[in-house]
C-alpha cells in the first residue's frame, strides 16, 4: 500500500499490510516503478475531490490531480506488467450520461477532469491492463485520527435552530466498508472499461438528516428551501471564492440544478455484476456522527440495531 505522510493513526491498518510512505506526485518514475514491480493488480483511490477550491483557472489543478497521476500510474503499472487496475471515480460521470442538457463536464472542472481521468486511464492502460471505474456518490464511515467530510453538516444539526434548512432533490449513498467489497471484488471480476455505481440506499435529502438527527439524538423539523433561494446563496459564496481569485471545483449556481434532483443510483446492479452484498448504513450514520463530534460522550448517541429498509 501506497499512502501520503503522515498516517493519521498508527493503528490504522492490521498487522502484516506492507506500507510505504510518500507522496505519489514527487515521487520519481523509476521508483514507482519498482514498488509496481510484481504486483498482478492496483486500486487507485487517490486523486482530489470537489471540497478543493484552488485558484482560478481550477481546472490545471484537476487536471493534475485526477488526470496526469491517473495516466501516469496507468501507464507505468501496465509496463511494470500488472494485469488489473480499479480506479476510484465519481457518480457526477453517471448524471453527466444520463442528463446532457446540465451539461456538467462542460460546466464543472471537477467532473470534465473525472471524465478525462477515465479517458486517459483506458489509453494509457492499453490492452494489456484491464481497468475498470467505481462511480463512488456520498459515503459514511470513520477513520481513526481523520474528521468526517460531514463534520460541518452535523455540527449544523447539533446547532441550536430549531429547525434544518435545505434544499430539495436526494442522492445515492453508501458505507465505506461496502465502497471497499466492492473495489476487492471489482480488482477480482471487473470488466475492462466498466463503470460500476456503487449504492446502497438512495435517500432524499429529509429522509437523510432525519437519520443523521435520529443518530444524532436531535430530530428536527426540516423546512425545504425554494431553489431560487439555494442559487442566491449559491451566487454569493461563488462571489466569495472569485474575489479571493479562487474557483471551485463546482460551479455551485449551475450545480444546484444536479442537487435539487433525484441523484439516484440503482443499488443492485454493481452488486450482482460483481458479486458483493449491500453493508446497512445505519451503523455508519452512527460512526460518522461520533467522528464528528469527538466530545459527545457515547452514552448520548442512540445504539443502533438492525434495521430492514
């Protein structure tokens, strides 16, 4: 395993797992090389999500991230000789086939660079190194030593409104042990060029902080905010980023648009083409929930059981 310094907790990984430390983009050719050297196969699930906002123009920095490191990888592990490779994608490619008229490569840095990673993934892959996508939506979990990418969101529903305020629209979800059954078994059964969606439940957004407030040990009434107001807010933090000569990965007025619509996944279809079986969610609900507030004592977090959905 390849990871960036620091780790975030030394315990992290079993006893037994080989680990090198380093950081992929500075490290040489013939380096990298050598740590691909007798493997049969690589998970790459690195890359930059759209929490960055660089600076203006964002897309050289995707680019980089998610595009050059892709086809560098892809390429030296296919002369290294690897047979198989899974890249780590996002579920923004399945909206960008099935809703042109948002026109979200075009419009979004973040998903043309996820479009161009796989491009550039399939050509420097070859014939010889089969590669396959996960299209990976909202996931929940814990990592020791690392906040949640929910800490904001749950810091607002232990606020003290007494109401949550948020926009129409749902999305697909899923647990990151079911995000890591899935890359085991698509390294193992993949087909070259797939793109595999990875679900486990698809949620609206008030059925989600619903359970988020369920675990949370706070329901609340959720009031759904007009989209209008949602772009306005949208505008004004676009604003912010542009007067700091930044841009986001994610053009957040056109972006409301994806949001505030069913981003819906079907939850079986990667799990029978790869053969994995679905990891509830209401444990993660309850693990991203303790992550993120690290002073909640447990007693005051509901247990939760088996729940059938």
């Amino acid at each position: 395993m390849l990871a960036r310094p620091p780790l975030p907790s030394q315990d992290l990984l079993p006893p037994g797992v080989p680990l090198a430390l380093a950081d992929l983009d500075s490290m040489p050719d013939e380096e990298l090389a050598r740590l691909l050297q007798g493997k049969d196969g690589l998970i790459f699930a690195a890359g930059v999500d759209d929490r960055v906002v660089p600076r203006r123009p964002a897309y050289p920095f995707f680019y980089q991230g998610n595009v050059a490191a892709t086809e560098r990888l892809m390429r030296l592990a296919a002369q290294a000789g690897l047979k198989r490779a899974v890249v780590f994608s996002s579920y923004f490619l399945e909206f960008e086939r099935r809703w042109p008229e948002l026109r979200l490569a075009e419009r979004h840095p973040y998903i043309r660079s996820r479009l161009e990673q796989e491009k550039a993934a399939l050509t420097a892959a070859g014939s010889q190194l089969a590669v396959n996508f996960l299209l990976l939506p909202y996931i929940f979990g814990s990592m020791p030593g690392r906040a949640p990418l929910w800490k904001p969101l749950i810091a607002y529903l232990n606020s003290w409104l007494p109401w949550v305020f948020y926009p129409a629209g749902g999305s697909a979800m899923v647990s990151v042990n079911e995000v890591a059954e899935a890359a085991a078994r698509a390294l193992e059964r993949g087909r070259a060029g797939a793109r595999y969606p990875v679900c486990a439940e698809n949620l609206t957004w008030q059925d989600f902080l619903r359970r988020l407030g369920k675990a949370l040990g706070k329901p609340k009434p959720i009031v759904t905010l007009p989209k209008g107001l949602v772009k306005a807010g949208a505008w004004l933090i676009s604003l912010g980023h542009r007067l700091r000569g930044r841009e986001s990965g994610l053009d957040l007025v056109p972006f409301v648009e994806l949001q505030t619509r069913l981003a819906f996944l079907d939850p079986d279809y990667s799990a029978v083409e790869l053969g994995y079986t679905h990891t509830e969610l209401e444990p993660d609900f309850v693990n991203t929930v303790r992550a993120s507030l690290p002073t909640m004592k447990e007693d005051n977090v509901p247990k939760q059981t088996s729940i059938s959905f």
